[in-house]
C-alpha cells in the first residue's frame, strides 16, 4: 500500500516538473497511478470481500510510536473504489475537456494525481496522525487546483477561502486527535474504535473532531468555501468538490459514530447540522442559475444527507449511507461532466444563456436524465436504492427524534427531486432559449461523452439490479459497525412505508419545480440571509487588522525593550522560582584553583570596561576578550572542545560585529535620562544576579540521575563515536540538530533579507500582495 | 550591489601575504576537524566555524570580492546543500525500514589508511559543515558588500 502511495507521489511530482511538455499526454501519465491502484484493488478484492483486512505497517520514529500504519478494510475499499474509478474517468474526460495550450496543464495533471495519492492515504491510513497529515495534503493539493490559473484574482482567493477554512477545521481536529488517542493511550484508529475511551476530555475531543469533519465536508455553516471551489476547472470541481474530498469528513464521520453516537450531544448535534445542510443546500440549490454552482449547492444538500445516514450510527444507517456514498459518487461526477460538456460546446452554463440543442444532444440528454434521476431518487435507478434504505433504516431506528429526521429527510428529498428537474430542463429543455442564433452548436466528440456513460451505465444497472453490491457493502458496513447483519440490496421491498415515503418525496418534488415562477421570490429572498461568505470575509479582515495591532503593541521596533524583556524572562523566571522552593547550600567547593582566579578577573575586568566604554569598536573587543577568557576556563577545567568552538565563534562573532559596526556611529549616544540609565543598569544587575545563582543552585540540587555517564558507556558501542560531543550532536541528539540548523538556515535567510531590504533602490516598492477579496 | 567599483580596498601587504599562507592550512585544519570529530576533539560545526574564519580572514585581506572568488557556488546554495544533505541521512534510513536519524556503520580497508571506520553521522556531520560555512558566507554576503565610503580608507585592523 505504502508503494501505491509513493507511486502517486512520484509520478505526481514527475508529471508537475515536466510542465506542460507534455501537453495533454501528460493526463494520461498522472493517470496511471489510479488505474495500477484499482488493478490492485482488484487483486486484494477476495481478501477484503472475505472480511479480513489487509495491513501493512512501516515504521516511523518507533520511540514516539509513529509509524505509517495502512489498512484496507470493507469500507475503505468502498472508498478507493470511489477514488480511483472515478479518478480514472475524471483523467480520461480531461483529455477532451483540456487542449494542449491550456496553461500550467502539466501542473494540473500532476496535482490531480497528488491529490489522488493523499486522498488514498487518508482511507487507508490507520494511525490518526498519517490521517491527519494526508487530510491537510488534500486541503492543499485543493487549494493548489483551484488557484491553479494564478492569474485569476477570484479563483485565487476561493483557493484561500477553502485553505483557511478546510485548514482552520483541520487544526480543531488535530487537537481533537491528539487528546483522543492520549486518552486512549493509542493512536490507531481501529484500536480507539474498538475500545472508545470516555469522559470529559473524549466528548470535548470528539466535538473538535466533529468541527474538522463539518469544514471539510462542507456541512452548515462551514459549506461556504465549496460553491467558491466552483472556480476551478470542471474535471476538478467533479473529482475533488464532489465525487471524493468533500467525502473525507464523512469517511471520518462514518468511522466515529458506532463508538460515539451515545455521547449526549451526539444525535442532536450532528443530525441537526445534517438536516439544516440538506435542506438549507437544496433551497439554495433551487435559485442558481449557474448550472455548476447548481450542483455545488446540490453537493452540499447531498454531504449533509450522509452526514445524517453516517451520524444515526445504527449499522441499517450506515449502510444505506455506503449505498449513497457510491451512488453519489457516480451520478455527481457525471452532472458535473455534464456541465463541463455543455460549458465547452457552448461557452456558457447558464440556464439563461444556454442556446437550444438539437437532436444531436439525445445521448448526452439521455445520460444527464439518468444521473438526475439517481440523484433525485427515481426508482430503478441507483439512488432510490439508496432513499429506500435510508428511510427504512430511520424507520426502524428508535427514538424521539425518528420523526423530525424522517421530516426532515422527505423535505430534503423534494427539494432535490425539484433542483434535479431545474437542473435538467435548465440544461436541455428551458424554453425561451435564443433560437435565432444560427445552427446549433455541434454535439461532443464521443471521447468526451464516453467518460459520462461510464459512470450512468453503472447508475442504471445498480437501479436494476443492487444485489451486486451486497458482498461489498455488507464488508464495509461490518468493518464500521461489527453489530451489521448481512446485506440485501433490492430495488422492490414490496409497498412499505419507506417506499409512500419516495412517493411523497418525489410528488412535492414535481409539485415544488411546477410552481418555480411562483416561489422564485420566496426562494430570492432567501438572498438576504448572511451567509457563510459575508462572515468568512468579517473575520478575515478582523484577523488581519487584529494581527497589525497586535504586532503593533508586541514588536514595537526597539531593541532595549526586546532585550530586556528577554533577559528578564530568561534570567528573572527561573530565579522566582529558585528564590522559593531551593534553600541555600553553602558555596560549592573545588572551584579554588590559581588559573580560574586569574582567568575569571580578566573576563570580569573587559566585561566591566565593554559596559562602561563609549567607543563601540572597544566595547566589541573587551566582549571578544570575555569569551577568549570562556574558552580559556574551559581549557583549564579539561574541555578541549568546547574551548575551541568557544574560540572559532568568539573570532567569528567579532568579525561580524565589526561588519555591523561599520554602519553605525563610532560611539554609543550619550543617554541623558537619568531614570532610563538607572533601570537598565538595574535590568543588567537583576539578570547577572539571577543567572550567578542559577548556576549556583543548580549545582547542588541535582534530582535525577547524571545521564553524562550512561552517554559516555554507549558512545562507543552504539555510535561508534569515542568524542561523546560529538555523538550527542550527531547521534543521540541528531533531531535537535537537525532543528537548531535548520534554525540556522532560516535565520541566515532572514539575515540576508533584512540587509537587503534597506538597500532597496528608491521608488520600488516592496512586494506587497494582499489578501484578495 | 549595483554600479560599485570593483573594490579599491587598499591592501596591506603584510595582512595579504599572511592571509595567503594560512588560509589553507586553515581550510584543512577545518576539514581535519570535520572528519577527526567522531573520535577526537572536533566535528561539523567547530570546522565550519574554523573553515569560516579562514573565509573572515580572507575577507579582512581582500574585501568581498576575494570572498565571492572563493567558490562557484553562491552561499545559499552550499547553505541548502548542508540542509539538504544532513535531512536526507536522516530520512534515509526510514526508507530502509529503520528509524529516523538510525546510524550505520561502514568499514572499509583503505590502501594507506588501513581499516577505516565510517558512521551515516559523518555524512549528517558534512551536512552541519556546509551549513555553517554557508551561513557565514550569507553573512559576509548580506553584511559584507558595500562598505561605507568614508571608512575605505581607514581600514579596520584584523581582529584576533
């Protein structure tokens, strides 16, 4: 599995630094790894279909208990199933949607297939933080696709507004990890589901978990930044903005709810989100124009259907939610194909401005009606299969609040009956088209539709006969809920409540779009309520002017309060602390020897005269004698090697000194406010007295173990090292230095930087780009 | 940057000849220091710092431009090289199916030297090496050019 994922990452990469050389067969490289992934889907099918699990662990930092865990279960299959079937239709479909002078195309097609590999690793990931860390890739990867024509201001900042939203629920969730699986004292996640752990920290963890899920799964009131998403090219709204990443939350949300959905707030929370998101999505829906922000709308009514299903929590739920995540998955992707065909033919999407099609049109006509008809949940297609099963496993399930969600799921359900027919008769059928403008245009190559019939072929078959899918979604519904019962998929259940209900559904559909003139100011009106964009926008700009004032108080540009506040905080803090809980031990003896005594006096005699000297270039060098006379105390206490790093940084930090030194006034201005000299010297005296006991009173209060000893028994053996200096650096303690020099590195940038900005030449202002609104 | 002479330092002859002899004995100091440091004093930083000053030196004696001519590579391209290098050996044994940072042993027979023992942390060590000397390079580079006019003149005298 691991090789699968770094298949994805290299050919992802490959197809991005070759650029658009390769023009449009670039598509075809990056599609590559979904095809080798659903070939090896295929091949672990028997095992996965049986119940077993394949697994495979690759260890990371084993001292922290990091390592890549993978896992293919039931469900997972399902969802690379999704992924890597639908990524192939999506790669096969932009060959004709792209020409080989679309711009950046050979970044796009990489990027696809990087966002393909992420989205792989978070349904396949078993450890949370590997899921947690290819959930962010997925954010980016977004983030990178829709902003992928940089020239475009307003694809750029909905790139933003999903990154900072996505990112910010991204955030919560990680610390909603990071608490669960300390308190479950593991972070694989089938080991937490095994055995929920409980109590305060849990439930609160969970919520903050619930908030990761909602942003990503664009659920009310975090759904904002998915019609936004609508900026970037078809192919990728129709992989990323509908067929898969939406899904990730509620990949998480199908996995959390058999352990969690007994907590108190469980049930009300997520299943009011899910309905308000339905419904909420669906009216909004219903008033596009914009045939692709239609079915963004749709998406959202449709993520916030499964985040019901998933939510209930009873295995009947959850696997009719399974049902809907495939049947979604292949009807959403075809509509949005769909759009990206007529977009393409006839340079608009809009239901206003489309211009009236022939005859030519029947198949792509044909293939939209199918997929409308799943989505809507016309029987003897795909989705009703999915309706069905939802209503019967809501109906079945006890609770008070079984009738408001049966309400709520029939209202939802109409409405999509309703924006599905607007969405077709906005397509194909409007009246009032302009027909006098000449000949139709002409139909789409076969190639471009062939895409679009793959995944309706399915939609149809699957209405007709849903008995295929029992092995698949009984697996993947036992894999989340161990209590599931085998499943019987079947399109007639006889005349049962569940199926008045899609009746009901279906009616007030039909009864909702036939009234459209009538309702169209009711639903405009719904224009006036503040949606997520406007308060996305608020808090942005309130960040921004809150950071500048923060900033404004924090790093108010001097120097001696930097310093001061630093020393105060590095010497006062510990002194407080030493000043309490240590009682004084006497002087320590042994520091009596004739070399320290002259030594120290040279260091305390230049320090003394670098504090009183008005001549910069003599204070730099009493400074340089202090730390010569370090070194030298080092040499006499039998430190070769910290003496001569001491001496190599003490000659070079002169060097430097003197450099800076050259840009600055030959001698230090005279301070005249008394007040001002008093409390520095007062500053220096506090952080020389505390630093003086410290090492005083540390000494003598040792609590653990000298680990000085057990370091210098394992250099040898097990470093292979006789200078323990060095092994601590590069062997025991090589993570720390490989953080203290990337510091290294950053300050050094910084450093040069700064330099150069006051070097600017005058009238070029520096870059400033702002964030774009 | 731009439309500066060529550097008109006045250089003292005695500053210049002394450079010339001990820069290099300095530069192998450092690089003995660098491959020493596992088992005697020494190790990537201490000679980076030492590889540095013989690059201050080199400055106090001939001004940027001597600094510049030292090497083909632009500083922050050896700082990158040091970051980069040290990361891989320690991402290298992940691949391996071993921890991060794990250290491995190579022995070799070497006609003059006899057995020599290499760790990985060497190789992690070099990386260290060429990450200090960058970054002093990126100093002199940032801070070092366009001296002030007035103090062409007045040179300032070599440091210890």
């Amino acid at each position: 599995m691991i090789a699968l994922l770094v298949l994805h990452a290299l050919v992802g990469f490959g197809v991005v630094a070759a650029g658009s050389r390769l023009g449009r067969t670039g598509l075809l490289v990056a599609a590559v790894p979904s095809v080798v992934t659903l070939g090896w889907l295929a091949a672990q099918a028997g095992t996965v279909l049986d119940g077993d699990d394949v697994t495979e662990s690759t260890s990371w930092v084993p001292g922290l208990d990091l390592a890549v865990d993978l896992r293919l279960d039931g469900f997972s299959a399902l969802m690379v199933l999704l992924v890597a079937g639908i990524g192939v239709a999506v790669f096969a479909y932009s060959r004709r949607y792209f020409s080989d002078s679309t711009p950046a195309l050979g970044r796009l097609a990489g990027l696809l297939t990087l966002f393909a590999g992420s989205m792989l690793g978070v349904v396949l990931a078993d450890h949370l933080l590997v899921l947690y860390t290819c959930w962010e890739l997925t954010s980016i990867t977004s983030y990178l696709l829709i902003g992928n024509d940089h020239t475009n201001a307003k694809a750029r900042a909905a790139a933003l507004h999903a990154l900072l939203l996505t990112g910010a629920g991204g955030l919560a969730m990680l610390g909603g990890f990071v608490v669960l699986g300390q308190a479950a004292g593991t972070y694989r996640l089938h080991e937490i589901l095994d055995t929920p752990p409980s109590g305060t920290a849990v439930s609160v963890a969970v919520v903050l978990i619930l908030v990761g899920v909602a942003t990503k799964s664009a659920q009310y009131p975090f759904h904002g930044w998915l019609p936004g998403a609508m900026a970037a090219p078809t192919p990728v709204s129709a992989y990323l903005h509908s067929a898969t990443m939406v899904k990730a939350g509620i990949y998480l949300l199908a996995h959390l709810a058999p352990a969690f959905a007994t907590l108190g707030y469980w049930r009300p929370l997520v299943l009011t989100v899910g309905l308000v998101t339905m419904v909420a999505g669906g009216l909004r829906a219903l008033r596009q124009t914009d045939l692709k922000l239609l079915l963004a709308f749709g998406t959202v009514s449709q993520l916030g259907f499964m985040a019901v299903l998933f939510g209930l929590g009873t295995p009947d739920a959850t696997m009719a939610g399974c049902v809907l995540l495939l049947a979604h998955g292949c009807f959403k992707a075809a509509l949005f194909m769909v759009v990206g065909i007529l977009d393409h033919e006839t340079g608009t999407r809009d239901i206003h401005e489309l211009p009236a099609l022939d005859r030519r049109w029947r198949p792509l006509l044909a293939l939209s009606i199918v997929s409308a008809a799943s989505m809507a949940g016309v029987p003897l297609v795909f989705g009703f299969v999915a309706k069905e099963a939802a209503y019967q496993a809501v109906l079945d399930a006890d609770g008070i609040w079984t009738g408001a969600v049966i309400a709520g799921l029939v209202a939802g359900s109409a409405i999509t009956m309703a924006y599905s027919l607007r969405f077709v008769w906005g397509a194909f059928g409007a009246p009032g088209r302009r027909r006098a403008a000449g000949a139709a245009p002409a139909p789409p190559a076969p190639a471009f539709v062939a895409p679009v019939a793959a995944l309706a072929v399915p939609t149809m078959l699957l209405g007709v006969a849903p008995g295929a899918l029992d092995d698949l979604v009984t697996v993947a519904d036992r894999s989340l809920d161990a209590a599931a019962e085998a499943v019987h998929l079947a399109t007639w259940h006889g005349a049962n409540t569940a199926l008045g209900l899609s009746l009901l559904a279906l009616a007030s559909g039909v009864a909702l779009f036939a009234a459209r003139s009538r309702l169209a100011p009711l639903l405009a009106s719904g224009a006036r309520v503040p949606d997520s964009g406007q308060a996305y926008l608020v808090a942005l700009r309130g960040m921004n002017t809150g950071a500048t004032r923060v900033t404004g108080v924090v790093q108010n540009g001097s120097l001696p309060i930097y310093v001061a506040v630093i020393l105060l905080t590095v010497a006062g803090a510990p002194v407080l602390v030493l000043l309490r809980d240590l009682p004084w031990e006497g002087w320590p003896d042994g520091g009596g020897q004739a070399g320290h005594v002259v030594v120290s006096l040279v260091i305390l005699g230049a320090a003394l005269s670098a504090a009183v000297l008005r001549r910069r270039i003599a204070a730099i060098l009493l400074l340089g004698v202090t730390g010569y006379g370090m070194a030298a105390l080092f040499v006499v206490r039998g430190a070769p090697d910290l003496a001569l790093t001491q001496v190599a940084i003490e000659t070079l930090s002169t060097v430097m000194f003197v450099l800076v030194l050259r840009k600055l006034p030959d001698r230090f201005g005279r301070r005249s406010i008394l007040s001002l000299r008093v409390l520095r010297v007062g500053i220096a005296a506090l952080v020389g007295v505390g630093v003086f006991l410290l090492a005083l009173l540390a000494g003598s209060h040792r609590v653990d173990e000298r680990v000085a000893d057990d370091i210098i028994e394992r250099a040898e053996p097990e470093a292979h090292g006789r200078n323990v200096v060095n092994v601590i650096l590069v062997d025991f303690r090589a993570l720390d230095t490989a953080g203290e020099i990337t510091v290294l590195a950053a300050a050094a940038i910084g450093a040069v930087a700064l330099a150069r900005a006051g070097r600017r030449p005058p009238g070029v202002a520096p870059a400033d780009e702002g964030v774009d609104a | 940057m731009t439309g500066r002479n060529p550097t008109k330092v006045a250089r003292l002859l005695i500053v210049d000849r002394s450079v010339r002899v001990l820069f290099h004995p300095l530069l192998l100091t450092s690089l003995y220091l660098l491959f020493a440091g596992h088992n005697q004093p020494g190790g990537g930083f201490v000679g980076g710092l030492v590889a540095g000053a013989a690059v201050a030196m080199q400055y106090v004696a001939g001004g940027i431009d001597d600094v510049r001519g030292l090497s083909r590579f632009r500083p922050w391209t050896i700082l990158g090289a040091g970051l980069l290098v040290a990361f891989v050996v320690a991402g290298a044994p992940v691949l391996l199916g071993d921890a991060v940072l794990e250290t491995a042993l190579f022995e070799q027979e070497v006609p003059v030297l006899g057995k020599v023992k290499t760790t990985s942390a060497l190789v992690f060590d070099i990386g260290v090496y060429l990450l200090v000397v960058g970054l002093v390079l990126m100093v002199f580079e940032a801070f070092g050019d366009e001296p002030a006019p007035e103090q062409i003149a007045t040179q300032e005298e070599p440091e210890p």
